[in-house]
C-alpha cells in the first residue's frame, strides 16, 4: 500500500447532540452508529463546511496561448458544437470571447459534477492537536476513534491518500481537460486515473495551506447518486478511542459500555508546562486524577 510509514488514521467526533428536557444527556446517532457498526459517514464534496474545498474551476474564461479549445481526437461534446455553431460568420472578437467563456464555463461544471459523484471521508494523522478537538470533537467534550492501516482496507485504496495543501489551485486549460477526457473517461481502454496526480484527483486531494494543521487523509468512494453521502462500513477495527480532556464521565461509560474491553482507552491531558495535549492511557490518567485530587486537598485548612 502507499504510505505504509503512517499505520494508524484519527477520527474526531461529538458525543453528544444536546440535552433533553430533564437535562439527560441525547447522543449523536452518528457517532453511536460508528461505534457499535464501525462505520463513518462518507460526504458528498458540495456538503462540505468550507466552501473552497472541491470547489474546483480551473479552467479560464480566456484562452491561455498555446491552448486548444477542441483536439483532433475527441469529438466535442454537442453543447459545445451548438455554441461554436451559433456564431455568426464573421464573428467579433467578443463574440468569440463570449463563445469561449460559455464553453469553459460548461466544462468547469462537467468538473464538479465528476467531482460531486464521489464522497469523501476525512481522518488525520493527529490525535493530540487541540484546534482538532476544538472544531470536530464538540470543544473536547468528544472521542476521538483510532484505525489501523492494513493492506488492502479501504483506508489503504486506491483513492485513499494524505491531502496536499497549496495556495493556489492547479492550472488546467482547455486541452488538459480534453485530454484527461480522452484518456480515462471516453476511452474504454483509458488509463486509471485513481493513480497520480490529475485532473479529479488534484480537485478532491487538495486543500488550502491554511489547513495544514489538520493533516487530513481523505478516502474517497464513487456515488453518483443525488443523497448527500451514505455510512461506509470500515473494513479495519477501532484499535482505540481517545476521550477528550473535557469528555463527562458518563460519557464514557456510554463508550466504555458499546465497544468493551476489545479497545484499548486513553485520555487526552492538558499538559501542565505547555500548550499541548498529552495522550496518556485511561487507567494512569485515572490514577494521575486520585494522586492529584488528594494532593490538591486544602479542605482541613478551610475550617
């Protein structure tokens, strides 16, 4: 598999969804689902939170010099031959413009529609960065859900990779498009895009550097269907679940009680000299808490 040095990937989740009207705690059945069937909600890219991400339309509204805005070997699609068509003979250069503007415009959408029948599931290789548990593990009152790496899983395919983070998009022209067409949509002995960097895979693996921190591994899965995502059954197991330094005890115990003692438990611990987590196992975390409570413990000096 690729990347084999990274053998373990991260979840982050909310337990919790709210309280209800006696102030008894109300589970999120997403996360629930994921511990007692193993499986994760896997996301159309146009229900994403960051409305950048997938979001990609590379192609310009002005030809680049150089560029072809159709190839010999591949006919053009018949919106694009009715728009060439209804030029008048003679056109002005701002009818050619106009012209070319409506044909990028109508490839940029056949990208995110190719784009938009996949879904994705994002992890990290992070389990200890607090703007993770802050943002996805409900202020670090969450879990975090630890997966080992195996070959031959799903989060070892092919489109299972590490995102890349860059300021500006890739730069895709008119004939780049036609080509990657040619070559792994239209023709039936095309090469396997899935490998590599192109045209799909630059559009999913891609993020702004501003998320750098995060160390997000994506898997993506073929959906061309209108929902906006399905639970994909991972086919590796939780090896652990990390519990958040603000995580109730009684959600734990909610934890504790769905997965048993086939995961091992560990807690996330404001470290005392830094601003950092540390990720210690439950059981010392729990003798750390007595030793410290009773050390703490000024009550004969209140009287």
């Amino acid at each position: 598999m690729e990347f084999p040095e990274v053998k373990r990937l991260y979840k982050f989740r909310t337990l919790r969804s709210g309280v209800d009207e006696d102030g008894k705690p109300i589970y999120n059945q997403f996360t629930i689902s994921m511990l007692k069937e193993n499986t994760a909600w896997i996301a159309r890219p146009d229900t994403f939170n960051d409305p950048f991400d997938c979001n990609y339309r590379p192609i310009p509204a002005r030809m680049k010099e150089g560029d072809e805005l159709f190839i010999d070997d591949l006919p053009p699609h018949e919106v694009e031959a009715k728009i060439i068509n209804d030029l008048p003979k003679g056109c002005s250069d701002r009818e050619m413009e106009q012209a070319i503007f409506r044909i990028a415009e109508f490839r940029n959408d056949h990208i995110q529609h190719m784009i938009n029948s996949y879904c994705v599931l994002s992890l990290s290789e992070e389990c200890d960065h607090t703007l993770l548990w802050s943002h996805y593990a409900d202020q670090h009152r969450g879990i975090c859900i630890q997966y080992a790496r195996s070959e031959n899983s799903n989060l070892s395919g092919e489109l299972s990779r590490p995102v890349r983070y860059r300021r500006h998009y890739y730069s895709v022209d008119h004939k780049d498009y036609q080509v990657f067409l040619r070559d792994h949509v239209y023709s039936p002995s095309g090469k396997d895009w899935k490998n590599g960097n192109n045209l799909l895979t630059n559009a999913i693996f891609t993020k702004s550097e501003q998320w750098f921190y995060e160390k997000e591994w994506r898997i993506a899965m073929p959906f061309p269907q209108p929902a906006k995502g399905f639970n994909l059954k991972i086919d590796v197991p939780i090896i652990s679940v990390i519990f958040g330094c603000l995580t109730p005890e009684e959600d734990k115990k909610v934890v504790m009680d769905i997965l048993g003692d086939d995961v091992r438990y560990y807690q996330a611990w404001k470290s005392k000299m830094e601003h950092k987590l540390d990720v210690i196992p439950e059981e010392e975390w729990c003798g750390r808490m007595d030793y410290y409570q009773s050390e703490r413990d000024i009550s004969k000096y209140l009287k």
